[in-house]
C-alpha cells in the first residue's frame, strides 16, 4: 500500500472516481457535497470520470482520472494508453470543469463567460448541468457555438436526466451524444481497470503500473 495521497501519485478508473463523490454525497448529504469548497476536486474528478465512461463507450478505450495538484489548470486529465512500435503512449486530455448552477438561466451563459478567457488549445471544458429544472436545447446550444470563439478543442456538457441515465453531449465541434446507464457503465469499468495506476518509480522501468491498494481519503466531515 503506498502511503496516504492528495491525488498527485495516481490515476483512478472512473469507477473509483464516480464512486468516491457517491460516498460524500451519501456521508455528508447531497446539498453539502455539491456546494462546500472542501469538496472540489472530488466533484471535478466526478465529472471527468463521466467523460472518461462516455469516451470509453464510443470508441471502447480505457480513460484513467488524474486531478491535478500542483498548476491552477487544468482541473483534472484523462488519461488512456495505446501501444505503439516505440512502447506505450499516454494521450492525455486536459480538463477545465464548470458547473451551470440552478441560478444561472441559461447554459450559453456559462459557456461563453469560459470561453472569453484564455486557455491552451489542446483543452476541453466540461459543463456539469447542475441547474436540474432546465430542460436543455442541445440542437440550439450547438447552433450557437458556431458563432462562440472558443479557445477549446472540445467542449462537453453532462446532464443527469434520470436515477441511473446521464445523457454526455460534444457541443462543440459537432455533435456527439453519448447515454450512459451509470451503473451498468461503472460495473464495466470497475472488472476491466484496476482502481488505480501509478507512474513507473526509481528502479523500475518507465510506465504505469496497477499501484494496488491506495489510502486515498476523502476530505474529512465535521
């Protein structure tokens, strides 16, 4: 077991990461869990694990979890490894994560108040829609990007539109929609992927590697 982590030593599935925003939200309550700071990576890192369930269902890949810890940005990675004549390649996708909160009329809001900053290209923003009593026009939000100077290379938006259905949309460039039934999806990742990968350490030779257990604890409750 390597010692305890604040997420800078591993990768998780994105079993582990949905699972672990699951146990705060059911430790502490859902109003708690979604709101307090103490709580920001998890929900990042819960948001990039329904990105990585959904890219892995398009195209049957595996995508790890990374949050990351030392830079302001990005807020998480997605990481998936392919072999290749010179030994494996990590591509990575890096992660701005916002919410559309329940006070915020429209999504196009949020989406262009992200874009008018400045970002690296190779980035994607994830758009968690939290504002649960919205119906969301994706033909429209879509159409409307068209005339968005995003900095993005992507741009993604998650809607939790039932008890086990989250509906994972590309607004941006064209449309890619993808249905998840979450807990069918997490069960496939949690018998395909280890909980958790760890870079190759002084002694070894370089990759990653199944890191095994993990103490890996969630911010504490008072």
């Amino acid at each position: 077991m390597i010692p305890p982590s604040d997420y800078s030593q591993v990768w998780m599935s994105p079993y582990t990461a949905i699972e672990r925003m699951e146990t705060i939200s059911e430790r502490d309550g859902v109003d708690r869990a979604r709101t307090e700071g103490r709580f920001k990576k998890e929900r990042e890192a819960w948001a990039a694990g329904v990105l990585a369930l959904a890219l892995s269902k398009l195209k049957d890949d595996l995508w790890w979890v990374e949050v990351e810890t030392v830079d302001a940005t990005p807020d998480t990675k997605l990481h998936q490894i392919s072999q290749s004549a010179n030994g494996n390649v990590d591509n990575t996708r890096n992660i701005e994560n916002v919410d559309w909160e329940e006070h915020v009329g429209d999504i196009m809001t949020v989406i262009r108040k992200k874009c008018k900053r400045s970002y690296p290209p190779d980035y994607l923003l994830v758009v968690h829609a939290r504002n649960y009593f919205k119906e969301i026009n994706f033909g429209l939000v879509i159409e409307q990007m068209k005339s968005v100077q995003s900095p993005f290379l992507e741009v993604w938006v998650i809607a939790v539109v039932g008890l086990d259905d989250i509906k994972v949309v590309r607004a941006s460039p064209g449309l890619l929609a993808v249905d998840l039934k979450i807990r069918a999806e997490m069960e496939k990742a949690r018998k395909r992927m280890p909980q958790f990968l760890k870079r190759g350490s002084r002694g070894r030779k370089p990759g990653i590697y199944d890191a095994g257990m993990v103490f890996l604890p969630l911010p504490r409750c008072d």
